[in-house]
C-alpha cells in the first residue's frame, strides 16, 4: 500500500471532508474511474488519427491475381539463375 499526501485549500478539503470523499476508498474509487475516462479518451483520440489516414485504394481481384504472377514470376526468374 502507498501512502499519498496531498494538499488542498481548506474550504475544498472542508468540503470533500463532509461529502466523504476523502476516505482512502473513496479516492481510490474516484482514482479508477478516472484513470478508466482517460483510455477511454485515449482510445477515441487514437482511433479519430487513424480515421484520418488515408486509405489506399483497394484493389480489384485482377489486380491481386496480377500482382500475384508478377511475384511468382519475378520469384521463378531468380530462382532460375
């Protein structure tokens, strides 16, 4: 267990005192759910970059099987030698 000491204006401790959020529970509680916000968010931010990145264009099945016999073709030719 860490220990954790904090400091805060004494009208906002008063407050939380009374509200019973200064219970070691309690922090720990509000501690979690915000560390969960903020991979949710990181999450979001991660996947709107990627929504950003164009994509190439997609290729039709001819131009797979073209690709694909240019490789093999490529590939037999060095093999040849």
């Amino acid at each position: 267990m860490t220990a954790v000491q904090i400091t805060l204006p004494d009208q906002l401790a008063q407050e939380a005192q009374r509200a019973g959020l200064l219970s070691p529970e309690k922090i720990a509680q509000l501690l979690r759910e915000q560390l969960k916000t903020q991979r949710v968010d990181e999450l979001f931010t991660a996947m709107q970059r990627m929504d950003r990145v164009a994509e190439p264009a997609a290729m039709s099945p001819e131009d797979v099987a073209a690709e694909l016999a240019t490789m093999r073709a490529e590939r037999r030719a060095g093999d040849a030698r």
